[in-house]
C-alpha cells in the first residue's frame, strides 16, 4: 500500500516543484517517504481529513487553531505548519495536502497573506466541491469595505454559489473570546454542508 502512494508523493513533488526525477537526491527521497509515514498516510488513510487554511498572524491563528480542535472530533484536521516539512517551498507542500484532503477549510478574515494564494489555487475544479470558507464578515462595515481585495471577495461569490460559504460575525469591537465563540458556532453550520 504505502509503495503506491510513496511513488505517486514522488511523482507529485516532482510535477509541483518542477523537477525531473533525476534531480531527486537519496536523502531528499527519504525525507518524503518519512513525510508519508509521519503524515501524510494519516490524511490519507482518514475516512474525512480537514485541511485548515487562512492567515498565520497571531490572533488568527489561534482562531485556525481552534478550528482544527474542533473539526478533529469529525476527522482528521491539520494545518500546513502541522505536517513534516519534505518540500523546498510550501507551494508544493500546500498541493500536496490539498489533493489528499477529503475536505479544505478556509477561515479567511482578510486578504493579507499566502491563504490569499491558497484561495485561487483551490479555485481549479478538482478543489471546488471539496473546499468550504468561513469568511469573517464585517457588519458595521460596507461589504466593499471590507478587508477583502477584489480576488477574494470574487472568488468568496464563486464559493458562495457553490453553496460553501458560511459567514460568521467577525465585528472590530469583539473580544477574541467572542470571536472564537461565533467562529465555533459557525464550523457546526459547515460540518452540516460537509455531511449532507
């Protein structure tokens, strides 16, 4: 079992990170077949794994981080700095677990960072109807004024018609406490449209 899957997370590092395969030392080798024993047969092997993505700043992270708790009692749920890193750059990282993950979650507060990348690479079709976003939404504000640049405020629509956009109420004036309470009501919102 673990041969086929250690081949094609070769031949997946190999395509994203432009490679040929002569280019792939021994010692790089075993450091994907140590990610595929460390982590990636867990996503794998998992009947649901949720991959958790949205921006690394302090605070938002913490709320990632409580998505993962939360989403772990229905699966498998990492964020990228979880799993083994076999990978030069986390592009390729990112695709990795991406194509493995039975379920993508986006907790996106604004556009200000790599999730913003992350967003319109999960745009290719293969990633559509597995990828959810919960978007923090700002009620105080005009939804143009948001801090969401027009690729992301695009691509939460496509989202949106696909039916897997939740919002939750994100106000400037909420403690983290508050926020994290609305961001946890609303994971129950998507696990919903995750089971139906």
């Amino acid at each position: 079992m673990t041969d086929g899957h250690l081949h094609q997370l070769v031949d997946d590092t190999l395509t994203y990170s432009e490679r040929e395969e002569d280019d792939l030392t021994i010692d790089e080798y075993r450091t994907l077949r140590r990610a595929l024993h460390e982590d990636v047969l867990d996503v794998i092997a998992a009947d649901r794994s949720f991959f958790v993505i949205g921006s690394y700043d302090e605070a938002e992270r913490r709320r990632l981080e409580k998505t993962v708790d939360r989403l772990y009692n229905e699966g498998h749920a990492f964020l990228l700095d979880d799993t083994f890193e076999a990978w030069e750059n986390w592009t390729t990282q990112f695709k990795i677990y991406a194509d493995r993950a039975t379920h993508v979650v986006g907790v996106f507060e604004h556009a200000d960072g790599g999730h913003e990348w992350e967003a319109g690479y999960l745009d290719h079709p293969e990633y559509r109807r597995k990828t959810y976003v919960l978007k923090r939404s700002y009620p105080s504000m005009e939804p143009k004024a948001e801090p969401f640049d027009g690729m992301m405020a695009h691509y939460m629509l496509l989202v949106h018609r696909r039916g897997n956009l939740v919002e939750w109420d994100g106000s400037e004036g909420a403690s983290p406490g508050e926020l994290e309470s609305r961001l946890e009501a609303v994971i129950a919102e998507c696990l919903d449209l995750i089971c139906e």
